[in-house]
C-alpha cells in the first residue's frame, strides 16, 4: 500500500499539513477531499516527489519513497495529474506525449499516435489531429492530454488532482469506468475532487482533511454527501444556494450581431447572435471545446472577428472598467504566478485608479491594503499580500480572480468555469456573490460544464455545439434535453 506518516509541512507562518497519517491499498480507489486550503494539494505533491515534507515520510509497500524527488516517485511508479496543466504549450501534443511513457528512447511520432489513439478511445474522447499545438487546445483538452501522458508510464499509484472538473456528463461514465478497471488491475487510485456524489460513486474509502489535518476516513458505502460535507467544513453552515428566476431587466450592456470567427479551415464561432443585459445572467452550455474559449476571446477583444459586430458600452465614468473575464485557465490568463497577490490585484485599471495611482506609479501600502481587505472578504488563505499567487492552493487563486474582478465593479462580467476546483463551500458563495453583482445592475456571461449550477444561476440558457449557440426556452430546462442539445442532437 501507499501511506504517509506523520506528514508535517509548513509554509512561512502556514501550517499546511499537521501530522498527517494516509494510506490508500492495493485495488483501491481512495477519495481526497476538504476545502480549498485544507492541505489536499500539499500532499499529493509530497506523494509526486514535488514538496518536501518537514517531518514524516512516504512509504509504497514499506519501502520508503524519496522525498522531495519527482523522479524517484516516479520510479517506484507514482504518477500524478494535476488541476493545472503541465504541458509545453509550444508543442504538438503528440510531441508532449512522447515525452511520457508512450515511447522509448528512440521515439516514433507515429507510434505515440496510434497508441495515444487506442487509450484515449478507451477513456471516451478523441485526440486533435497530429501536429496541433496545445496552446490552442481548451482545458478539458489538455487535461486528458495529461492524464494519457501519465497512464503511459503504466503507474502502480495513479494520483487525479479534480480530474472529472472538465469532463462533459457523456464523458463522466466511460472516465469512471477506466477507474474502475484500473483497480481492477491491482492498481492504487487517488481522487482528489469536490464532487462528493462522483467521489461516493467511485471510491471505496474516503479521507476528509480540514486545516491541514485529517477530519476522518470513512468507507465510501457507509456515508453519504451530508456527512463528507459536514465533516469538510466542520460547524460552518454551508450558504444558501437559490434558483434564479427571471425579472425585468434593464439596458443592453454588451451586445454580438451574427458574429463568425473563422479558426483555419474551421468554423470557431458560426453567426452568433448575444445579448446581455445589465441585471441578468447569461448561460451557455456546451462540451468543453465547442467555441467557448473563442467567444470569450472575442468579447473581450483578444481576438478580432472574421464577420459579424460586437458592441460594448461607452461609459462616463473613464476609471470604470467596461468588462472583467474571469478566464477558464487561472494560471495561464487569470494570474501572473511569480507576481505577489497585491501586484496581480493591480492588474485592474479600476483598482489602480481607485489607489489614486497616477502616471504608472502604484502607492505600495494602499495596494497592501487593499489587498488584505479583500483576501479576508473573499476568505482567499494566503500568506499575505507580498505571498506570491503561484503559492495558493487552486481554489484559492480562483477566489483571488473573482476577488479581483467583482471589487472592479465592471458594467459586465464574463466567467467561465468560475467554481471549477472550488469546495461547496467556496462555489455556493462565489454563485452567491455572482446573482448579487446581477441584482446590483451587473451583466454576467456564466460559461460553464456545470448544468445544475447554469440551471440555478441563469435567467437565459444557451447551448454551444460546434460555434453555433440554441437557446433553451423556459419550459424545456432539463438535464436531459441540454444533455442532447449539447451533443449535438436535434431536438
């Protein structure tokens, strides 16, 4: 078996892990959960080899596991897939691949292909054509990347950071599935995720963690999503989530006429037609790589349209931003992670000019300031202003992005994915401080794979499937026609 002793690690001040006992069996799938902050991410790392621990140590079938070495994890046969990719952007993904375990020293391209093909076909999903770079592929995309690229190393312990966070619910099954068969294998499965319900489904036993410590370990058959969450969050009352029904709303804020991007020889976006309105919230649907990403791109300006008109408001107020995005890839286009959390704080117009900073100079203590006042507002656990975000757990740099965009108080935000990685505790509050930025007279754009979080949060539902948007009327919200109607199926 997989077990850790007496795991103690701190960071600064930050105690992560406090004497931190694991251990996960051969043909077992063993669930990770807690909050955002209570230490899942720090183990799993010291699992990889990635964090030394300060005291304690890991052990697979008794002998003792190099710690603070990736590669001697590695080869005792411990593989991790991580909540953020790790890939190299400017490569084709073939070329990542072989970088794995698909090939061996003298590699073949076309070997790494075919073999790549045959197991993602097993997990469900197809592969982009040969020689496509990874950085125009979505998220959902380049985590199954990664996690073909850690199968390839066929691992004894295989460790999924939120791996389910970007599959579409076709996908769920067959993923389970390939799981399922792993431990079939006798093989040692980690799952840390937030989905206590796919946890349950999966899993044969379940350890919760709070503040650094284990809370309890339970055997998945004997308990149920109340009492993970109850554990999770201990005393605190989880907030109140609500449906959102509709209302008079007010002017149009941002507006696409029959807006088309073309992406090579492919249609990204075909003549979509949007509008959000000051008060509401907007939802899409769709598989992940359905023109999402694109559409976010084009409203927020990044990238021009091939045909079709995209209009944004003309404020008075200059200092005011016209649009905030909270991007799908926090690492990547939400944050700078080598920038400490009040420098990337300052990142928007409206936060400098409400410092006063003027001519390019930013007053350090007010940003300080600032930025202490909305990590405790937002409950982001840091270790303080100069702490870098590259620091933070996932969800924690999740909650610094929205924490950014809301204190904006731009006329329209985009956000998509916006509680992926997010504990129920941490998601149920930033839905909340969503639906009150709309009643404020906030427009919102909520991309998401979630279908119960855009059917409790949106007053209009679309579905995106191959760059052309349906709406969903009123009387035919439910999971099954959205199910069809994102697969691609007439109704």
């Amino acid at each position: 078996m997989l077990a850790a002793k007496a795991i103690t690690k701190r960071f600064g001040q930050t105690l992560a892990l406090a004497d931190v006992d694991f251990c996960a069996r051969e043909g077992e799938i063993h669930a990770l959960v807690g909050e955002n902050g209570a230490g899942k991410s720090t183990l799993i790392n010291i699992f990889a080899g990635r964090i030394r621990p300060d005291y304690g140590h890991v052990t697979l079938d008794g002998a003792t596991v190099g710690a603070g070495s990736a590669s001697a994890a590695l080869a005792h046969g411990i593989a991790a897939v991580y909540q953020s990719p790790m890939l190299f952007e400017r490569m084709a993904w073939e070329e990542n691949l072989a970088l794995g375990g698909f090939s061996s020293r003298h590699f073949n391209l076309g070997t790494v292909v075919t073999d790549a093909a045959a197991l993602a076909g097993e997990l469900g999903f197809t592969l982009p054509p040969p020689g496509t770079f990874v950085d125009r592929r979505s998220v959902a995309e380049r985590v199954r990347l990664e996690i073909l690229r850690a199968l390839s190393f066929r691992p004894r312990v295989l460790i999924l950071d939120e791996p389910t966070s970007v599959l579409s619910p076709a996908q769920l099954e067959p993923f389970l599935h390939l799981l399922r068969r792993l431990r079939s294998q006798g093989r040692i499965v980690i799952i840390v995720t937030h989905k206590l319900a796919e946890a349950l489904a999966v899993a044969d036993r379940v350890t919760v963690l709070r503040h650094g410590r284990v809370a309890a370990e339970r055997v998945a058959t004997l308990t149920g999503e109340a009492e993970l969450a109850q554990l999770m969050i201990g005393d605190v009352a989880l907030p109140h989530s609500t449906t959102c029904s509709s209302s008079n709303h007010g002017a149009t804020v941002v507006e696409l006429l029959r807006v088309t991007l073309k992406s090579g020889e492919r249609t990204a976006l075909d003549e979509i037609s949007l509008t959000l309105r000051a008060g509401s919230i907007v939802g899409i649907a769709g598989v992940d790589g359905n023109g999402q990403q694109e559409l976010v791109e084009v409203i927020a300006g990044v990238r021009a349209p091939t045909s079709g008109t995209v209009r944004l408001p003309n404020l008075d107020d200059v200092a005011k931003d016209v649009l905030a995005v909270i991007p799908q890839n926090r690492d990547v286009e939400g944050l700078i992670l080598d920038l400490s959390l009040w420098e990337n704080l300052m990142l928007s117009r409206s936060l400098r000019k409400r410092l006063g900073a003027r001519h390019g100079w930013i007053h350090r203590s007010r940003a300080a300031q600032l930025c202490q006042e909305l990590t405790k507002r937002f409950s982001i656990r840091g270790r303080g202003p100069d702490a870098l975000a590259g620091s933070l757990s996932g969800g924690n740099r999740q909650r610094l992005v929205v924490a950014r965009a809301l204190a904006a108080a731009p006329a329209a935000i985009v956000a998509h994915d916006i509680c992926r990685g997010l504990d129920l505790s941490a998601a149920a509050e930033l839905r909340g401080r969503l639906r009150d930025y709309a009643a404020g007279g906030g427009a919102v754009l909520l991309i998401s794979t979630d279908l119960e979080e855009l059917l409790a949060q949106c007053h209009r539902l679309y579905v995106i499937n191959r760059g052309r948007l349906t709406e969903v009327q009123a009387e035919r919200r439910d999971l099954v026609e959205i199910g069809l109607l994102m697969s691609g199926a007439s109704r």
